[in-house]
C-alpha cells in the first residue's frame, strides 16, 4: 500500500521538478536572451553613441527614441492610445534617433523589428525602407546619422515602434538572423512533422480522435511561429495577423481538449455542449476582430487585449481543473502531463505579467512560443503513451480472435474424430461377431489379417491430443489431422508447457506458416510420392525449438521457393514473416533442401514472463 501510494506521487513529484525547470529556463532567458538585459551602450536624449570596440556583439537600439518630440524607450507604449493625452490606438506619429559613431566610418546593418502597420524609415533624409521592403537596411556611419521613422496605424491593435532594432555588423547580423532562423525552423517543422504524422495516425485509426486533436495543435503551433519568416518575406497582413493570433488561441483550446480526453472530461455535456464551442468561437472571434472589427473603431482595441488575457486564464484554469480531477481519479503518469501542462502555461503567463514589456528575445522566442513548445512535448508524449496502449490492445484482441479461430478449428476437428469414433463404436459390434465366428473356426490365418486391418484403421485416425499447450494444439490438430486423411506420413512431437512467454500472434505465424508450407510442398507432390511431415516442437532451457521436415517438389540449386497459392506475390510461403518473428525474439532460421526433402529449423530466446515482443 506505501508503494502504491508513493508511485501516485511520482508524477506530481516530476511535475514539480519539470515546472522549476521551465521557470528557470525562461529566468535564464530574460537574462541572457533579452535585448532589454543586453547591457550598454545606452540612449538618451535623442543620441545613441556607440565605439567600434561596441560591434562585437548586436546593439539594440532601445532608449533615447524621441516620439514626437517626447523621450521614450521602445516598448514603452503598445499602442499610441497609452501616449500622454492619446485616445486611440490609430493615428501617426514620428521616431527619431541620432546615431553618434566615433570609429572610422563604414556601413553596418539595421535590422528592422517587426512593424505591424505602415512604416517609411528615413536615413540622412532619404528614404531606406518601407512595408514590405525587408527587414535589413544598410546604415553608413561615421559621426552623426539620422534616423526618422513615419508610421501610421488605422487596422491593428499595436501601434508604432513596438520593439527594438538591433544594429551591427554584416558578420554579427548575419549570425543572429542564422541562429533566430534555425530555431524558428525548427519550431516550424518539427511541428508541421507531428502534425502531418498524427493526422496520417487519425485517418488510420478512425477510433482515435486524440490524435486528430494534437496533429491541429501542432498545426496551429507552427502557423503561430512562422511570423519571422512571414515578416523578412514582406507578407505581414490584417489576414496574417488574425491567423496567427487565432492560431495561438487554438494551441490552447486544443491543448484544453486534450487535457480534457486524459482527465475523461471530454463526454461530460457542459464540456461537449457549452466549453468546447466556447472556445472554438473564440478562435473564430480573434480572426473577425483583427480583420473587421478593430479596423472599423479602435476603442475596440483595449478590449480585445482584455479578451484574449481571459480567454487563456480560462484555458489555464481549465486544466487546472483536469489535473485535479486526474489527481482524485488516479490516472496515473496521464496526470503528469496534465499538472506540467497547467503549471507550464500559468508561468508563461506570469512572465508575460512580470516582464513590464521589458522583454523582446535576440535569438530563439518569446515565453509563449516556450510554453507552445512544452505543450506540443507534453501532450507528444501523452500520445506517444496511448499509441502504445492501442497497440498493446489491438495485439491482444489479435491473439483473442486467434485463440477464437484455433479454438473453432480444434473444435471442428474434434467434432470430426469424435463422428469417426461413434461409427467405430457402431461397427465394434460387427467386428466383435466376426472376430468370434474366426476364433471359433479356428482359422488363424484371416484372424490374424483381421486383426492388421483394424490396426491401419486405427493408426489412420487423426489424433485428438499433441500438446498441453491450447494453441499449440489447436495449430496442429487443424493442420496435421486433415494432411493425414489424405495420406500423409506424420511424425509430431510437441514437448511445450501449457503457457509459453512468447506471444500468441508471433507463435501462430511461426507455427502455422511451418505448417502450411510443408501440407502445400506434400500436396504439391505427384500421385504416388512418398508424402511425409516430420515436426518437433520442444522447449530447452530458454529457447524454443523448432524443426520441421517434409517431403517436397525437388528443385534447382538457388532457385526460388514455390507457392501454388493463386496470389503467389501475397504469400510468399510466409517466409518473411517467420522472420521478423525469429528477429523479434534474437533467435535464428534456416531453411534447407536436399534433394526431396525440405527442413525448416527455427531457434528463438524465449523472454521472461511479462509483455514478450511482437515480430508479427
């Protein structure tokens, strides 16, 4: 009981551990990771001054920004609505800033951040760049250089210079759009993989919803991250925009779905009926209100903001809800994934509070793509987890319609034999007549012949019984009892214990494969060969032992072996299926012919008892 009540706390003692490491990890990037912690060189009244020994590293330009006429720092403001005696987010306004190069003058890169309206950035009064033109703009300097840059907002939340350039050198620029591009592209298509596989997984498994429910997360996980890529290619958009916040909602209405399945929520009604649309017409809501409704009143911006704050607190306390009642039910390592799942998505956004918009990442992602990636890890491997269950399920109702159908043709066999002896049984009386009139005539001679033609009947019945094992039994007697009415020579030894480690399914395509090849090869014979299966089935220590001989069609050195079965590429004598099984168990297989005779010998590692490995 002590045991059993400590593995209940395993997984919310793993929990723990993979929470305080998700917060360490966004702790370390907002120290090291963080274009507001990059350290000096500094802005301030409208200059940034910089050295040559500075351009070792990025420079982010950050403070000393003047916002018509006013000093701020980038980041400040979202939207021009917070500006002193500002109203609404829509309008336009002006960024200036001087740099100030004491080195020999050259030409470095600025890297324009992400604008979401339109933007004409000015250098030295000529103009370098507008919407759509880019994200990399070559700055010469030396002395003093101004930049200017006019942006004019009327259709999105965001207005203005909402995060920080950076500035440098070709070779420093080029390093971080490599780094920032390797790990968004892995984002990306890592995803986009999980999603393309377990989408393939739902259409294979009709019965399996949940994998349908993480291949859209992992969808709409890769729609939300691709921005950097939409952003250099000049295809940011209203459009592009209400996808991709949308996207990121329905990372957590299917993140919530998923917790829902592994709680066993997701048939109760309020769920189904109320919850679930709920946050699905969320989604759709998001996409409308980019699209239509900010553009048509900006007063509509702060409480879009407001909705989407709410809308995931309600996701995080959904599965909040879902781990306790994991929890109560004793679901097992299910709640892991759940508990991490609640817990990672409630620091990120504490982050998200606590940063004071002081936050922009230099070269991997923000604290939602973070927590975005945990969740498509921890509910990956939540499926990886029921994929495993359904196969150890679909194996086992494998063997049980096995069983089924060797116990159907063991029955039908018995029932067979059971009919010769009842008319044995009503022919003894004649016999018991017969072999009294002889004895009484004293003729020895047709007593004797007789008696030897009641001992070939005997010997041509087929057996009831070669093995202790049911499926074992099973096998041979619906194969070898019908081979010998037919005038096969048997020789059978089955030497196995009732219960075997190796699985039904894998035992069945060993065994009946054997068996059915050898029956085909005798069949194959012409009138008057001699036909004969000589089989040996025993257990030696840890390994199961295998030999089958049989008489067969001689055939040339190398040539192929031969199946009269009409779909002759299916089949394949099922040689490749004994196989696998062999590989499965790190057992051997040989096969030989010599002559008119063919031996099949198999040698297996039997595993200990537990789950065996399937080769089948």
């Amino acid at each position: 009981m002590e045991q059993a009540h400590k593995r209940s706390f395993l997984p919310v003692i793993l929990s723990l551990a993979a929470l305080a490491l998700f917060s360490l990890l966004l702790a370390g990037l907002y120290r090291f990771d963080n274009k507001y912690t990059a350290g000096p060189p500094y802005g301030g009244a409208g200059v940034f001054s910089f050295s040559e020994a500075d351009l070792a590293r990025p420079l982010f330009l950050i403070d000393g920004w003047l916002l018509n006429g006013q000093e701020v720092f980038i980041g400040q403001y979202s939207n021009f609505s917070y500006l002193p005696g500002g109203a609404s987010p829509f309008g336009a306004a002006g960024y200036r800033l001087t740099l100030r190069y004491s080195g020999a003058p050259t030409t470095l890169l600025l890297q324009l951040p992400e604008i979401f309206t339109n933007y004409t950035l000015w250098i030295n009064g000529e103009k370098a760049a507008v919407r759509g033109g880019g994200r990399l703009v070559a700055v010469p300097v030396g002395g003093d250089t101004a930049l200017f840059l006019e942006t004019e907002n009327h259709t999105h939340y965001y207005s203005g210079l909402t995060y920080p350039p950076a500035l440098g050198t070709a070779a420093v620029m080029d390093r971080l759009l490599f780094v920032r591009t390797l790990f968004y592209s892995f984002l990306c298509v890592g995803s986009l993989t999980l999603a393309v596989f377990s989408l393939v997984l739902w259409a294979a498994r009709g019965q399996a919803p949940l994998f349908c429910q993480f291949g859209v997360l992992c969808l709409a996980f890769a729609v939300s991250c691709a921005h950097p890529f939409v952003w250099q290619l000049g295809g940011s958009s209203p459009l592009w925009y209400a996808l991709e916040d949308g996207a990121r909602l329905l990372v957590c209405a299917q993140a919530a779905a998923l917790a829902a399945a592994a709680a066993g929520l997701s048939g109760s009604p309020w769920y189904r009926r109320c919850l679930r649309p709920a946050l699905l017409a969320g989604c759709g809501l998001c996409v409308l209100s980019v699209v239509f409704i900010i553009p048509g009143g900006g007063a509509f911006v702060n409480v879009y903001g407001a909705l989407i704050d709410g809308y995931k607190m309600v996701i995080w306390a959904f599965l909040a809800l879902c781990a306790g009642v994991g929890l109560a039910r004793g679901g097992g390592w299910q709640n892991f994934f759940t508990l991490t799942a609640c817990g990672v998505l409630g620091v990120s956004l504490l982050a998200g509070l606590l940063d004071s918009n002081r936050f922009e990442p230099i070269y991997t992602g923000w604290q939602s793509e973070y927590a975005g990636l945990a969740l498509v890890l921890l509910f990956g491997g939540l499926m990886v987890r029921r994929n495993a269950q359904l196969l150890r399920q679909s194996a086992e109702l494998r063997a049980l319609k096995l069983q089924d159908r060797f116990a159907a043709e063991s029955a039908a066999q018995m029932r067979a034999s059971i009919q010769q002896v009842r008319s044995l049984k009503h022919e003894l009386r004649h016999h018991v007549e017969t072999l009294q009139a002889l004895y009484a005539a004293g003729d020895s001679l047709r007593l004797g012949e007789y008696l030897a033609g009641l001992g070939r009947q005997k010997d041509a019945l087929p057996p009831l019984y070669y093995s202790e094992n049911f499926l074992v039994n099973a096998l041979l007697a619906a194969r070898l009892g019908p081979a010998q009415e037919k005038g096969v020579r048997i020789q059978c030894t089955a030497s196995v214990p009732a219960a075997l480690s190796i699985a039904d399914a894998d035992l069945c395509t060993l065994l009946a494969n054997a068996l059915d090849n050898a029956v085909e090869a005798c069949a194959r014979l012409p009138s008057g060969a001699d036909r004969f299966i000589r089989l040996s089935l025993t257990v030696r220590g840890e390994l199961l032992i295998l030999s089958c001989a049989n008489s067969a069609p001689p055939r040339a050195p190398g040539a192929p072996l031969l199946t009269s079965k009409p779909d002759a590429v299916s089949h394949g004598l099922g040689i490749p299926a004994m196989q696998r099984v062999v590989r499965a168990y790190g057992g051997a297989l040989d096969l030989v012919q010599q002559g008119g005779a063919f031996t099949l010998r198999a040698v297996l590692h039997l595993p200990p008892p537990g789950p065996p490995p399937t080769g089948a």
